[in-house]
C-alpha cells in the first residue's frame, strides 16, 4: 500500500512539472509566444527599434527605415506603430502644435504583460515613429498607468537622462 501511495505521489509530481514549462518558457521570453496572434511585437516594418547594441553594450535608438517626412502622416505611423506591436493598438487623436496625441484604450499587455524593458522599447520606437511627422517634436501618451509604462508627454529627449545615469 505504502508503495502504491508513493507511485501515485510521484506521476502526480511529474505532472505538475510538466505543466508548468509553457509558463516558464514564456517568463524566459515575453515578446515569443506560441502562436502569431499572441506576437507582442514584429519589428518587419519598423521606423525605429530601440536595441542592444553588441559593440557598446548598451540599449540604443536606430533608424531602420527611411520615410519621406513630407508625405508621412499620422495615421501612417498609427498603422506601422499597430503592426508592430499587435497586442498594443495605439489610436492617434490629434495634432496640436508641435504635439501628436495617442490614446491606447487596453493598456494592459504594455503596463502589465511586456516587463519595464519591453514597454520603454514601445514607448520609444513609438515616440522616434511620431516624431519623424514634420513640426511634431511631442507625443503625449493616453493610458491607464501600470507597473511598467506610465502616460505623458515624451520627446526624443525624454529618455537621455536616464541613460546619463
């Protein structure tokens, strides 16, 4: 009987091990998931991306693609910013002077799901993205605020003191 119990008490143990390696494979790596809809960020057609530069080991902002700042508009940069970061659906409100206005009505996966470093590479590849639109040197972020991303207004500047530090 003793033997039996012990048997039972072990497939349980493998069982719940088994289990929990999803979870964990997704802890290791927020930004892979299983299954394409489920993607948090597809850099493909991407303006700027915020990365780790291997020669100075550190996070830096790059300009992957050129645009025509003349022809540019809002809401092509509301598409792009949209299709790279399916999880995270921005809206463009409006311009006013040198100001673009977002509103991310489901703030969620970027405040609570994408960790500090996944929602300061949105923040900023979004911010770099709005600012390349002529005259626009702001983008003021609508948002419930959370664990990792906090609403406002951002320039391209906003994050050079944090990297002075």
């Amino acid at each position: 009987m003793e033997f039996r119990a012990l048997s039972f008490g072990i497939i349980l143990l493998m069982l719940a091990c088994n289990r929990a390696e999803p979870d964990e494979q997704a802890a290791v790596d927020p930004f892979v998931e299983d299954t394409a809809s489920s993607v948090v960020y597809e850099p493909s057609e991407a303006l700027w991306v915020y990365d780790y530069d291997q020669q100075t080991q550190d996070f830096e902002v790059k300009q992957v693609r050129q645009v025509d700042r003349d022809t540019l508009s809002a809401s092509t940069v509301e598409k792009i910013t949209n299709s790279l970061w399916p999880r995270v659906q921005v809206k463009y409100v409006k311009t006013s002077n040198d100001t673009v206005y977002i509103l991310i009505p489901d703030s969620e996966v970027l405040t609570q799901q994408m960790g500090t470093a996944g929602a300061q590479s949105f923040l900023i590849s979004t911010t770099f993205s709005f600012t390349e639109l002529l005259d626009v040197n702001f983008v003021s972020y609508d948002f419930e605020e959370g664990d990792h991303g906090i609403p406002g207004v951002y320039s391209r500047n906003s994050w050079n003191k944090a990297k002075s530090e």
